[in-house]
C-alpha cells in the first residue's frame, strides 16, 4: 500500500524546490518563459503575500477565470501557500453559468485575462458587475455578486476597477516571510483548497472541495503508474480549469519534481512543436486530441522520440489510437486513467509496467487506497475490491 504524504501543497513545493532546486519547474516555449524549481517556488511565495496583503484570509475563495496562462499555474501553488481556496472556472462558460458559480461559490476575489477567440470575459464580468467602472481597485460593491471585492486582470491595458497582476507582485512587501511563513505552518493537509465544478450528469454544476491530501495524494499514485521522476518533461495540452490539468497535469508533475510545459490553448501543431522543443517524455490528451496530433504527423516532420509515456482519458479510449501513439509518437508506456472530480480524480489507471494489451483494453487496477465496488444490477450482486488484484474494463474519465 502506498504510503499517504500529510503535506499541504505550500509545503509540498518547498520540499521539492529544496531537493530540485535547479531543475525546470515551469516552462512555455511560446513566451520564452522557464522557472528552475527554486525560482518557481520564490515567485508562488511572491504572489501569496500579495494576495494576504489584499487581506485574503485561510479559506476564502479565489476564483481563476483563464486559459492555461502562467499566473494560472502561480496561483494555484500561491493559494496552496496561504491558504486561500482557488475555485477553476470553466473557460467555456457563458455569462449565466459565471453568474452562478461566483454566487454559488461565495467567491470574493476573481482573478481573469480578458478571453479566447470565442468570449469576452471583460463583457461579461462588466455585465455582470457594471458597478466596476464606477470603483476603485478593491472596493467593488455589486449588486449581482455581493461577496465579490477584488477583481484581478492578467495582461495589458488594465481595466477601471481592476488590479493588475503586477499590483499583486508589488503588494507582497506588505507582508513579511514570516507571516507568509506563519500562515503557511497553520494550514492542515485536510484543509480544502481547491473547488472544481462539475456536473456530470445532474444538471447545474457542483463544487467539489478538495483537500490538500485529496490531490497531492492521488498524484503521486498518477505519478508512480507513469513511473515520473524528476527527470520527466509533461507537454499539457488539457486546461488546467479541468483536474486533468492541474491534478493528473501540474500536479503530478511537482510531487515528482519534473517539468510543467503547458500550451495556454490547444492546437496538434503546437503541441507536436513543443514535445520536439522541450524533449517532453510525456504528453497528456483526450483521444480526439491525440487523433489530431496523429493526423498531422501525416502532413509534417515532427520529432516525438523523446516521448515514453503520458495519459489519454476524457472518453472511451479507441484501442487503434493507442496503438498509433504507442508506434507513431513512441509513447510506448502510454496509460489511460478512469475517475471523476469528487475522487479527486483518478480511481483506477494503467501502468507502465502493464502489457500493451492491458493498456489499450482496460482502464487499469485501482489506485492505491481507493476503494471500488463492482454492481451488476442484473443478477442483484456486486464484487467488492478492495486490493488490485483485478483489472477494470470500461471507459475512461
């Protein structure tokens, strides 16, 4: 049984800095942009004491409403830091659906870029909060989202009422190592500290609450089935507003002490461009994704040999695709993993140690220290499991 690690996510990349420090940690080959695991760790630190200079306390909501930009990726370990819990927001959501998630949530600081090709997040939130262009940084009053104060911009040209990402970075001489320091040693591990929604199938979505010890746990077993070390470079194609991202992504990832190389959106051209780039011996993707890739492999040179292994989930997995990352990409120790949000996610996963057959066929054994019950409605009985002895047929998550 795999030992459990009683860490919060703060800690947790105070630990692999000091035992990684000149490692990459971060890097986007599109903005020239790569942090070494101890520069990483310095400008997360940076960040949460901007954020408790805001007067953020331990539990208290911080949504993110953008693609896969760096300053995702930030405050995520920076929330994990002082203690703040970072609620994702769908990048696909209409104006309604932000609506609800940022009253349902009680979320009292946003932080956004302006949107994709297809929204305007700055429309929407003014539509929303049209008491923004009467206000000053951090005193947003809105009739719509009363819990709602500070709204954050990441990029350019910052709108009225705004802070800029950058007034964060300033802020953080507010507040001293020690008392980031402080508030960092008063989180538990059984803290919540981060919200995801989801809604499967029951309509309006729900917000999970995830421990420190849901995630960080759940990717070290992710970890140990794509056998990660701090040698491995992860190309993160799937948002990071989705656990894909930022449990089976960038949090996999840091436990192990390897390297983040995430696109901001996804394109196969430039994911084949960065695995080439960066080396990457992994790659994350839903099927329709890798069937992409695959097709322009036929319609351009791309080095993928650097590839090993990497998670294909989302959806049904067709064993043909797999087969064809395996032979064509040289993801030889390719996995497919099945779960859900709640679980944190992933239940059950293949490894890289199981046969090809098995990999491209099943959804893999349970994880360690999960529980699974097997109902067949049919015949009125069920298969407990409890150890992983067995592998599981079926879809992927």
């Amino acid at each position: 049984m795999q030992k459990l690690d009683r860490i919060t996510v703060g800690a947790l990349l105070d630990r692999v800095a000091a035992e990684n420090p000149d490692n990459d940690a971060l890097v986007y080959t599109d903005r020239d942009l790569r942090y070494s695991y101890r520069e990483f760790n310095e400008l997360c630190r940076k960040v949460a004491k901007g954020l408790m200079a805001l007067g953020i306390q331990k539990g208290e909501h911080v949504a993110i409403w953008a693609t896969n930009v760096p300053e995702w990726v930030t405050m995520q370990f920076a929330t994990g830091k002082m203690g703040a819990v970072l609620v994702t927001v769908n990048t696909n959501y209409k104006s309604f659906e932000v609506e609800y998630l940022l009253k349902q949530s009680d979320t009292t600081t946003l932080v956004m870029i302006n949107g994709t090709k297809t929204s305007d997040y700055l429309k929407m939130i003014n539509d929303l909060c049209p008491e923004l262009n009467q206000c000053e940084p951090g005193n947003l009053k809105a009739e719509k989202l009363p819990l709602l104060k500070n709204v954050i911009f990441v990029g350019e040209n910052t709108p009225q009422g705004m802070f800029n990402w950058n007034d964060i970075l300033e802020l953080a001489s507010q507040v001293s190592d020690e008392e980031l320091d402080a508030r960092q040693a008063s989180l538990d591990p059984d803290d919540c500290i981060n919200m995801q929604y989801t809604s499967g199938t029951t309509g309006f979505p729900k917000g999970v609450m995830l421990t420190h010890f849901n995630i960080i746990n759940n990717a070290h077993s992710i970890a140990d089935c794509m056998s990660f070390s701090n040698r491995d470079r992860l190309c993160i194609p799937v948002p990071f507003f989705h656990c894909f991202g930022c449990v089976l992504g960038t949090m996999t990832c840091v436990v192990s002490g390897a390297t983040m190389v995430p696109l901001e959106v996804f394109h196969p051209v430039r994911v084949l461009e960065t695995i080439e780039k960066e080396r990457c011996t992994a790659v994350h993707g839903v099927p329709t994704m890798f069937i992409m890739e695959l097709e322009q492999m036929d319609k351009g040179n791309y080095d993928t040999s650097s590839l090993r292994t990497g998670i294909m989930a989302g959806s049904p997995c067709p064993i043909e695709v797999m087969k064809s990352v395996v032979k064509r990409m040289g993801a030889s120790e390719i996995t497919i993993t099945y779960g859900q949000t709640e679980a944190s996610p992933a239940i059950t996963m293949t490894s890289t140690a199981d046969p090809i057959e098995v990999r491209v066929a099943t959804v893999g054994r349970v994880i360690p220290n999960v529980e699974a019950r097997i109902i067949d409605l049919r015949l009125e009985r069920y298969v407990h499991q409890e150890s992983r002895e067995r592998y599981v047929p079926g879809a992927t998550m």
